[in-house]
C-alpha cells in the first residue's frame, strides 16, 4: 500500500566529506540525497541496518575516494575548522 506523505524544503549542515559519499551513494542506487536520507532514517528509527553487504562494500569504496577517516564514534565530538576548543 502506497502511503501518502508531505515533504518540506530543509538546509542541514552536513560535514564535507560525509555529504560527498552520501550522494555518491544516492547516485549509485539511483536515489535521489532526499530519498536516501528518508531510507537510512526510517531504517534506524527501527534500529534496523539500511544497507546490504553489497552497498557496504561500495560506501566503503566512496569513502576512500573521498578520504572520509570518521567513524560512528567521531560523531559526537566533531568540530568545525576554526571553532574554539
């Protein structure tokens, strides 16, 4: 069953590196940034993996391209070029 929904217009920020993969990510399963977003979201809400060993295996090709070092655990004590400490 198709289910109705309202999307809306956002501005995130969203770390360089990290949104390089996402698209590249996006563009390699046809999706559009907004649709993968949607997906991972929901699939986490679950506490479910959104992506296959396939589709890991390519993010982690993309995060070589894209020299992409963070890790989950990186993702509370990140900070901006230029903020103070």
């Amino acid at each position: 069953m198709t289910k109705s929904i309202e999307r809306v217009q956002t501005g995130v920020r969203v770390e360089k590196r990290t949104l390089k993969v996402l698209k590249g990510l996006a563009e390699h399963l046809d999706l559009s940034l907004g649709d993968l977003l949607e997906g991972m979201a929901l699939h986490c809400f679950e506490n479910l993996p959104p992506f296959s060993n396939e589709t890991l295996k390519k993010i982690e090709q993309l995060k070589s391209v894209y020299d992409l070092d963070l890790k989950a655990s990186d993702s509370h004590s990140l900070r901006e070029t230029g903020d103070k400490a």
